[in-house]
C-alpha cells in the first residue's frame, strides 16, 4: 500500500523551527514504527507572499485538498502587517480553511500532570484533565448575513447575523459523537436555546442526530454561560464539548488557559470524509508565528508536535501511535525538561527548540 500524504506548510516566524522537530518524529515514525509518510514540504502566508506574491498559491491549494493530511506552523509577522488586506498571511490561512471546509474545528484542552502548576486554577482542579471542544467553524454569526453597519434614523446600527441551518448543525454534531467514542463517550452541547431560536434549532438537531445515530453516547445539554462557568468551576466533568462557531471561540480559549501556556496548544479542523473515510484535515499549533521569539531557539515545539499526534489519531486511525507520542512528551515534561515559556517562578535553565526535540525523540527510543 503506498504511504499516506502529508502536506507539510511551516509559514512564517517560528512556524519552520517548531515544524523542523515535527519533521524529525516523522521520519521517526517511518523508521521506527513502519509508519511511513510521503511528506511535501510548502509554502503559506508570509513566505508564499514573498515567493508568489500571494498567501496562497493555487497549486498549494491543490495540493491541500489532495494530501491526506495538512499540517501549517503558523503565519504572520510585522513585516506583513502593512500588506494589504487581501493578501495579508492570515488570507493564506482562511483560504484553505474555506475551500477545504473545515467545519469541524477540534481544541483539545489537556493538562499534563508535570505543568499543573501553570494553571491561573488550583492544580487539583486541572491535573490530568482532558477534554475536547468541538466548535462549528464555518457558519454562524461570524458569516451569517445580513452583517455591516447601516444608517437607521439619526444614528448607525451595527448588524450580525446568528445563521445555522439543520445540515450546518446536523454534520459538526455527527463530528463530535464520533470523536466521543473514541474518548470518553459523552458530549455536552451547549447554546442557548432560552433566548435564541438558533440554539433551539441547535438542541433540536443535536437530539435528532443522537437519537438516530449515536444513543450510544452520553449527551447532555447546557447553556453557554454556564458552561463557561462550569469550565472554570470544575472543568474535569466534561470530555467532548460541543459548541457553534462563536461561543466556541469564548469557550476554547478558556479552556485553553486551564493548561497554562500557548506553547502546549494542538488544534485539528477537520471536514467532510473523503471516499476512502478519512477526513479533509488540517492540523496547527494555536499559538502564532511568535516574531518576540523567532530565530532564537526558544520556541516549544510541543503545541505543533502535539498537532501530529492529533493527525495521527484522526487521519490515519493510529490512535495506538498518537498515544505513544504524547506519553513521551508527557515523560519529558515529568522529567523536568522546559523551554522558556514553561520556566515557573522557581526558575531553572531553559532548554532550546532542538532540545526538547532531542528529549522527546529519545523518550520515543526508551519506550521500544
Ligand atoms: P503568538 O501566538 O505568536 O505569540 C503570543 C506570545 O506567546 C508571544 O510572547 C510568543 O513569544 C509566545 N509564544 C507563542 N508560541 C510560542 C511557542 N511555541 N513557544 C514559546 N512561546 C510562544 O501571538 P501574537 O504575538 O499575537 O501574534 C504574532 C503573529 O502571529 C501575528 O502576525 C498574528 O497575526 C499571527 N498569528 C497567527 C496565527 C496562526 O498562524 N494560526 C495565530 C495567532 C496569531
């Protein structure tokens, strides 16, 4: 059988140093495990603007909606920020969420036992939690029409619009039942069904598409304001929230703070199967191009290691191999090995980029 793709985009700032360790566990991976890859290498944001004069060439594009997976570093940096809109790194980004379709946007909020302490909660209500927001990334008030500020009277009035139909909803509902049988079985969906019609709807659909299809799983309902405040008051009873596209950008960020820093963020959006069942699928780190940072080794590259393990599990059905990735990153961390952003107030000495790919790869050798 020929090697599944990857298509690798690094883009701008620390984007091609924290990828530079992913390449490393890849090839790991095919030398180690039999798991090979045949990866390509790309340009996005920034640097395709550079080469191309545009964030996104049409034939990268193509060669996203081709390979079995995508993964992108991160784009953007000062030296863009005058670029016009159109062709700002970021529209690098939007293009290929867009034509992809990437409705199904997956933040995993997990907390290592060893960075407990770098949680703004106690660490008892944060160590080993782990759970997953699914928030709807393609529709929704973001997108939703009519949208813009027009004259009314004697004064403006700003305008955006709540918009889900059934199919929006019926699909990212089904994206998140299957990712709960494949964790911890339960989902939590949250709106607000008692004051907008499209959280009726939303409950409506979710119910449906359990009932049909997946009563296996434990679903159970709540309004987003208290689930943000159930994320901050004891976050561990959830596994898989899911959320529309704008109460899913509020809540995935608090859950992000849960786990301390940004250098520790994985994400996966993901879109419609393709015909042999895997999903359309592009994996990033949270955090952004970093330019405070870039060029001095000080990035951690865990959020965007992580991102691989997350492609492991949900585009090539490696679960097995995507768990043995994050236990040696979470061996490491035990071990005490830390990159700057992960340096506590008791301080300690910092280790760089390639260290800590160094770390993990040897973690990787000792569980053999
Ligand atoms: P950022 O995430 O790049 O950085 C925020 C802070 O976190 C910085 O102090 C940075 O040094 C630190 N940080 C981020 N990632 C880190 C890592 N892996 N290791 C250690 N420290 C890390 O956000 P920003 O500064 O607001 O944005 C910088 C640029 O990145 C901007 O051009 C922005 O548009 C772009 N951006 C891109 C993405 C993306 O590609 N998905 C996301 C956010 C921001």
């Amino acid at each position: 059988m020929a090697n599944p793709t990857l298509l690798i985009l690094a883009g701008d700032g620390i984007g091609p140093e924290v990828m530079g360790q992913v390449t490393r566990i890849i090839d790991w991976f095919g030398a180690k495990r039999d798991l090979g890859f045949d990866v390509e290498h790309d340009l996005v944001g920034g640097a395709a603007y550079d080469a191309h004069g545009t964030p996104l060439h049409d034939d990268t594009m193509a060669k996203a909606l081709d390979a079995d997976a995508v993964l992108l570093g991160a784009v953007g940096g000062p030296k863009y920020d005058d670029l016009d809109f159109s062709v700002k790194p970021e529209r690098g980004l939007l293009r290929l969420r867009k034509e992809m379709d990437l409705f199904s946007n997956l933040r995993p909020a997990q907390c290592f036992d060893a960075l407990a302490d770098f949680s703004s909660l106690k660490p008892d209500l944060v160590a080993g939690l782990d759970i997953m927001i699914v928030r709807e990334l393609t529709s929704g008030v973001y997108f939703g029409e009519p949208r813009g500020i027009f004259e009314e009277g004697n004064e403006r009035v700003g305008i955006n619009t709540q918009r889900y139909t059934e199919s929006e909803i019926d699909r990212v509902a089904r994206s998140a039942f299957e990712l709960a049988r494949r964790r911890g079985n339960k989902v939590c969906s949250m709106e607000k069904a008692n004051v907008m019609e499209s959280g009726i709807l939303w409950r409506e659909v979710v119910e449906r598409v359990h009932k049909a299809d997946y009563a296996d799983v434990e679903l159970s309902h709540m309004y987003a304001d208290n689930g943000a405040m159930q994320l901050v008051r004891a976050p561990k009873q959830f596994d898989v929230i899911l959320t529309d596209n704008l109460f899913g950008d509020i809540l995935s960020d608090c859950a992000a703070m849960l786990t301390g820093s940004l250098g520790m963020l994985p994400s996966a959006s993901l879109g419609a199967p393709n015909a042999d069942g895997r999903p359309k699928a592009l994996y990033e780190p949270v955090h952004g191009s970093a330019p405070d940072i870039t060029g001095k080794g000080l990035a951690n590259p865990i959020a965007c290691i992580l991102s691989f393990a997350m492609a492991l599990r949900y585009s090539f059905d490696q679960g097995d191999e995507a768990t043995r990735l994050e236990q040696a990153v979470e061996k490491v961390l035990a071990d005490g090995a830390r990159t700057a952003d992960l340096m506590g107030p008791e301080g300690g000495t910092p280790i760089s980029t390639t260290d800590m790919g160094d770390a993990i790869l040897a973690a990787l050798d000792a569980r053999l």
